[in-house]
C-alpha cells in the first residue's frame, strides 16, 4: 500500500487561492469544450496495436486521454501551487486503487478513511514516485495551482477515467502556454495560456513560429499575436484553413490557406520544388515566371499565388482532394501535346497502310 506516500497530495487552499478561481475554470471549460472536437494535426495512429496514453499540459491545467492518436476525452484538472509544481516528463502508471486512505502529511499517525472527508475523492492512480492523479473533495479547486504536486479531477472525471486507464499506461506531462489545433472544419485555432509557474515566457517571434508550423503565421499581424499574448486567457482564436501541399507526388514546406473563398500557396515553396524563381511587382501586385504573369497576394511578409492561377506561372495544376490537401501535376505544354498528337496520327496512318 502506498498510502503512506501519498504526503504530497495534502489538501491545502487559502482564501487568496480561491480568487478568480471561477473565472478560471469557466476559460479551462471553455477551451476543452473546442478542443474535444479536434484532434492535434501531426499525431500518427498506432499501426497494430491499441495505443493509449495520457498526456497533461500544466499551463492549460488539462488532461487528456487517448487511443490511437485520437482524443477519446478532457477534462479540467488542478495541479501543483508555484512551490509545489508538479513535475515534468514522461512517467507510466505504476498504481491504481478504488478508496485509498489518506494520511496526512504533517502527522503520518493522522488518517482519513475513503469517505466525504478523504482529500483523495475515491480514486488513485500513481505515476511516479509519491504523485499519483486523484479525486477531491473540493470540486471547487478544480482548475488552479492549488496541490502539493498532484493532479486532482472532479470525482465523476476520475472515476471514468480510473476504468480507461491500465498499470502501465503512458503519463506525459508537459507545460506548453501555445496550443495549436486543426477543428473538424478544417480551420486552425489557437490558444495561449497563463504562465502560472512563471517558466515560460513568450513573445511574437517565439507564437509566430509556432503558427507557421501549421501554415497560418501570414494570417496574424504582429498586433494580433501581442494583444494575445497580453490576455493569455485560454480561449480559441480561429484562423483560416490550412492546407498540406503535394507536387509530384513530393510534399512542399509550406502550405495553402483559405483566404475568403480561394486557397492561397505560397510561392516560395512551389518556386523550391519547381526550381523556377519568381518576380515580383509591388506596384502592379503581381508575380512573374518564364510561363507567366499572374496576381499575387501580399500577406505579412509572404507572397501567395491563388490556386487558379498557379498553373499559369508553374506549369502544375491541381485541387483541393478529400483528404485535406492540394495535390499539384506537372501540365504537358501546349507543343508537346500538339507534337505527340503528330507522331500518333503518323503511326495509325502507318498502321492503316499496313
């Protein structure tokens, strides 16, 4: 039994803690509420077995459990106070046990029975050490830096939890104030999050790059991702949708937009897989290759070609498929269809003669 151990889960909150604490947990609520309907873009399945795990990210005081790189659920969760912080890394679980005891950590002679009066609500899941994901009774904390360096779920929560989770499961946690995610219709929404333990500061450079990972930095002006920044309140910004680009069957780093109703490219990466640069004319607005003259769109420092209009300065063409990407060919010149028509009709006149 590992109760004994359990020290660091003691219950403790002052009046000052419980401040804005409802504010707190209603922009949580907020953020699970969109983020359960999304799946993280870059998460591979597992292949033949069935992959479950459990990820916590501290800043955003959330818990989710997945299956297959799927989210299967969320839920609003607190952690460690700035002196108690839970700690980071990645860990399995090593314990689980329905009506634990606790004993209290300033008189390990002090115990409470698994009862309303138990701090551990009546689920344990060890992790590591002396840390283990727990219940409560005080729902109410639920949402802040308020533990001794546990994780604390409303009862309901780790009780359905309790019977996903196996001895062995993966538990990594991490502490990530940006949160990037695809929603199921294709646009890409982002979070910012309070730098509770004061461990990660950020600024527009370090947002910016994290948005071009998913192709939309050229959708937010510098002011946009300050003021952000600034509220670091845990709720969605929607961006446009973002799109993976295919040419030849090879992938371009970077990638298409929605912006209004057309899908946008950039040109520079069509331009390093093509391996045709291109010119730009700032007062007509307009971008220029050896095939051609086209409008380009100017968009926080990047240049973008609309799809329609790329085969006219690339010679490739194509369209958004099903699955969510721009998939682009290489168009035979006009000469060299009209030169293969030639040596068709020769050969079936050869043919007919025979």
């Amino acid at each position: 039994m590992m109760a004994k151990y359990r020290n660091i889960c003691f219950f403790g909150i002052g009046k000052a803690e419980c401040l804005g604490m409802k504010k707190k947990i209603v922009g949580i609520l907020a953020a699970i509420a969109m983020l359960c309907v999304s799946n993280c873009v870059g998460v591979e399945a597992a292949q033949d077995t069935t992959e479950e795990r459990i990820t916590i990210n501290l800043a955003s005081r959330i818990l989710t459990f997945w299956r297959n790189g799927k989210k299967v659920t969320m839920y609003p969760i607190a952690v460690g106070k700035q002196e108690t912080q839970t700690p980071i890394g990645d860990f399995s679980v090593i314990e689980m046990e329905v009506n634990p005891e606790w004993v209290d950590p300033k008189d390990t002679k002090k115990k409470v029975p698994s009862g309303e009066e138990n701090p551990l609500g009546y689920r344990w899941i060890r992790f590591y050490g002396t840390y283990g994901i727990h219940g409560t009774n005080r729902p109410d904390s639920v949402g802040s830096y308020v533990s001794n360096g546990c994780i604390r779920l409303k009862e309901e929560n780790v009780e359905e939890l309790y019977e996903l989770t196996d001895i062995g499961t993966p538990v990594e946690i991490d502490y990530e104030r940006v949160v990037i995610e695809r929603i199921p219709d294709g646009r890409i929404a982002y979070y910012i999050y309070p730098d509770g333990y004061n461990r990660q500061r950020l600024d527009v450079e370090t947002v910016r790059k994290a948005l071009a990972e998913f192709g939309v930095a050229a959708l937010v002006s510098d002011a946009d991702i300050r003021k952000k920044i600034e509220d670091s309140d845990g709720q969605p910004t929607f961006l446009s949708c973002a799109y993976r680009v295919e040419i030849n069957d090879l992938w371009v780093s970077g990638m298409a937009v929605k912006v209004d109703n057309g899908i946008y490219i950039p040109v520079a990466s069509i331009s390093a897989v093509m391996k045709q640069p291109v010119a730009s004319d700032w007062d007509a607005q307009t971008l220029s290759t050896a095939k051609g003259t086209v409008p380009g769109e100017w968009l926080n420092n990047v240049w973008y070609v609309r799809l329609e209009d790329v085969p006219k300065l690339y010679g490739v063409s194509g369209a958004l498929d099903a699955d969510g990407v721009v998939r682009l060919r290489t168009t035979l010149k006009e000469s060299t269809r009209h030169q293969e028509l030639l040596e068709k009709t020769a050969e079936d006149n050869k043919r007919r003669k025979a």
